[in-house]
C-alpha cells in the first residue's frame, strides 16, 4: 500500500525528532512492504522566518491532500509573546486544528514497564500501572470563545472569556470516547463541573443521553477537581477520560507527568473527515535544540499511533511500541529519562536503535 504523510517539521527540536520518526516509518515500510511519500509542511516560527507569517496560505490544502500529517513542535523565544498574532507559532497550531476539524485530542498516558522508577508517584501506585486514554475536545470552549477588553469606571480594565458549548459539539467528542473505550476497557469517565457551569450541565445531560447507545460501556461522572486528585491518588483506576478543551489542556498534562516523562508521549488529533494529526504532548525544547538531546521517543510512538488509526495497521503499530520497549529494557535512555544504571544515548542513536530493534 501507498501512504501520503505530511511532515510538520516545525521549531526547536522538532525537525530533528521528525527525522527519527521518517527512519522508523521507513524501517517499517521496508519490512512490510509499504510506501511512504513525504510532503514537507512550513508551519510555526520556521513559516514566519520565511514567509513573515506562522500559517502560509495554502498550508491545510497541503496538509489536506495526505491521509496523514506528523508534527514535532512549534514555538521558541524569537516568536513570543510580544509579536503580531499571525508571527506566532501558536496561532498556527491552532489554525491547522480548526481548518482540519480536529475536534478530538487523545493522548495514551502508559507508564512503560522500564520506566515505573521515572514516575513520580509513590512505587506502589505506580506499579499498579497506567494506561488512559485522555479524550480531550480541541477546537471548541472557552480556547475559541468570544474574548474581550474594556476598561471600567471604578476597577480598571476588565476582560471576559466566552466558554460556550452546544450539543453537537458534545454529541461527537462523546461518541469518540464511548467507541474507543468499546475497544479497550468499557469504561468512560466523563469530567465536568456541573455543580457550578451550565456548558458542564449540558455535557453531562448530553454524555448520560448518548451513553444508553453504548450498553457495553461504563459511564461514570467525575468532577474536574476530583479528577485532578484522584489522578495522583489512583491513576489506575481509569480507562477512558473525556472531557471539555480547557479541563482537557490541564488534566492531560498531569496524566502525562504521572507516567514519568513528557518525552514518551504521543498524541493524535481526529476530526471527521480530514487527515488526522499525530504529535508528541511536548514543546518544542528550545534549551536542547540542535544539540542531539533530545528523546525522539514520543514522536516516534504518535508514529505507531498514525498505523492504529489513520492507516488500520495495527501489527506495524504494535511493532513500534514493542521496539520501544525492548531498547528501553535494555538500559538505551536520553538524558530525560536516564536512571543511574542507564545507558546514555543522543536522539539520531536512540533512532537507530529503535530502528534495529525493528529488523530484528
Ligand atoms: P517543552 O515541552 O518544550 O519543554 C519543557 C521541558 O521538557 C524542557 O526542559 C525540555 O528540554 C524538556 N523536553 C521537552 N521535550 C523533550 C524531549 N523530547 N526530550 C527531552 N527533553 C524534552 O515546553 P516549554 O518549555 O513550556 O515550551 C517550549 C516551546 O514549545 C514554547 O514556545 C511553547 O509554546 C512550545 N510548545 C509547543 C507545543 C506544540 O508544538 N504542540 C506544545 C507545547 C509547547
């Protein structure tokens, strides 16, 4: 088979975690007979430093002509804070989502089974294991809502931020969840804050409705902060987690920070119709860039993550994960993830690796 994949190389360490990732897609175009083709995709501070914008024309059409896109990471100092809205990185992170309809973010918080002494959890919690599907709505909610400024006579400037959210909206990220989680552990936890917000009364109205057209799947209610603490407490105690952007945004990092190491977390970004988007949860490290330094790791995985569900390739996809595993298993780590009786190896090694394992 023939895949079109365009490549998002990106800022800081992101073309040098994408050129692992190209290796391993090729590796494994080799041993299974499949064919890749490549399109290379300027977007993020590289786009502004050429073009003056971080989201040429053009860039979704690009994008939209592949069945797959993979990005490293945006962003760095030289395009701030301080710089007009379209020189940002940012921006066009969230352009490509919204032009692509990604409204579905999911991240697979696994604790690797070399890696339980990286997590910062207690070993016993830990050693319970960790494997959670985050299902976090993306181009919706108070990220996209109506923002605005205005001075008051009596208490400065004030702003507001619109979080709004309709059924459909709700309808489609649930459906998600309650069709991944039939093909895992049956079991959704819908995250909200009801008790206080009328977006988290619809959610919750809207997730109990859609559930009675899953009755193989468990659905529980949980509240955002008790999520935040019950993640600490217990992460092992959830499959599936569906929740609203901005829950989403922080309760996915944290989910992350449990297992141990933000650089072995991958991620893919669905929508409907077009391609789907796969990234690792991590920036794009400017403190290490261009160093070799860094864990391509996660990259890499969003790789077996585009098998799964963008190509339905789940033995490559299996392939990689196993790959993974067994180089960590044998003491191979970047510094991130190092443990004192550790092997220390740059990223383009760490590639190798990884790419050895899979010829074996
Ligand atoms: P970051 O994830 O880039 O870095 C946080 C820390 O983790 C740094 O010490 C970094 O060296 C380390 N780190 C991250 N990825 C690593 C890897 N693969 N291997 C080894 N170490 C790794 O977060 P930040 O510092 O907050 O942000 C840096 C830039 O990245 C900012 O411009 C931010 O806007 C951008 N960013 C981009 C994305 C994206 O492209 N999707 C996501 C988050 C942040």
């Amino acid at each position: 088979m023939e895949y079109k994949i365009a490549l998002i190389r990106g800022d800081g360490i992101g073309p040098e975690i994408v050129e692992e990732a190209v290796h391993v897609i090729n590796t494994i175009g080799r041993r299974y007979g499949h064919q890749f083709i490549y399109t290379d995709v300027d977007l993020g501070g590289c786009a502004t430093d050429k073009y003056g914008v971080s989201y040429p024309e053009g860039t979704a059409e690009k994008c939209k002509a592949c069945d797959a896109v993979l990005l490293g990471a945006v962003g760095g100092p030289k395009w701030g804070p301080d710089k007009p809205a379209e020189q940002r990185p940012e921006t066009a992170l969230l352009a490509i989502r919204k032009d692509l309809g990604l409204y579905a973010n999911l991240r697979h918080a696994t604790l690797r089974p070399a890696l339980v002494d990286a997590s910062p959890l207690k070993k016993e919690t830990a050693e319970k294991g960790i494997d959670i599907m985050m299902v976090r709505e993306l181009i919706g909610g108070i990220y996209f809502g109506k923002r605005g400024r205005y001075e008051t006579e009596d208490r400065g400037v004030e702003c507001t931020d619109l979080m709004a959210y309709s059924e459909m909206e709700i309808e489609r990220i649930g459906r998600r969840a309650f069709e991944l989680a039939q093909k895992r552990h049956k079991r959704v936890a819908s995250v909200d804050k009801a008790n206080v917000l009328e977006t988290s009364r619809l959610w919750r109205a809207t997730m109990h409705r859609i559930a009675a057209d899953y009755p193989d799947v468990e659905l529980e209610d949980v509240l955002v902060d008790n999520c935040a603490m019950q993640l600490v407490r217990d992460p092992s105690q959830f499959d599936v987690i569906v929740t609203e952007n901005m829950f989403g945004d922080i309760l996915s990092d944290e989910a992350s920070m449990v297992t141990g190491s933000l650089g072995l977390l991958p991620s893919a970004s669905i929508g409907s119709h077009a391609p789907a988007l796969y990234e690792p949860i991590h920036g794009s490290a400017p403190d290490i860039a261009g160093q070799d330094k860094a864990n391509p790791i996660a990259t890499i995985l969003s790789v077996a993550m585009m098998f799964k569900y963008s190509f339905d390739l789940p033995q490559e996809s299996e392939a990689i994960e196993q790959a993974v595993d067994a180089v960590l298993a044998a003491g191979w780590h970047t510094a991130d993830t190092m443990g004192s009786d550790d092997k220390l190896v740059g990223c383009q090694e760490m590639g190798r690796l990884i790419c050895e394992e899979l010829e074996r």
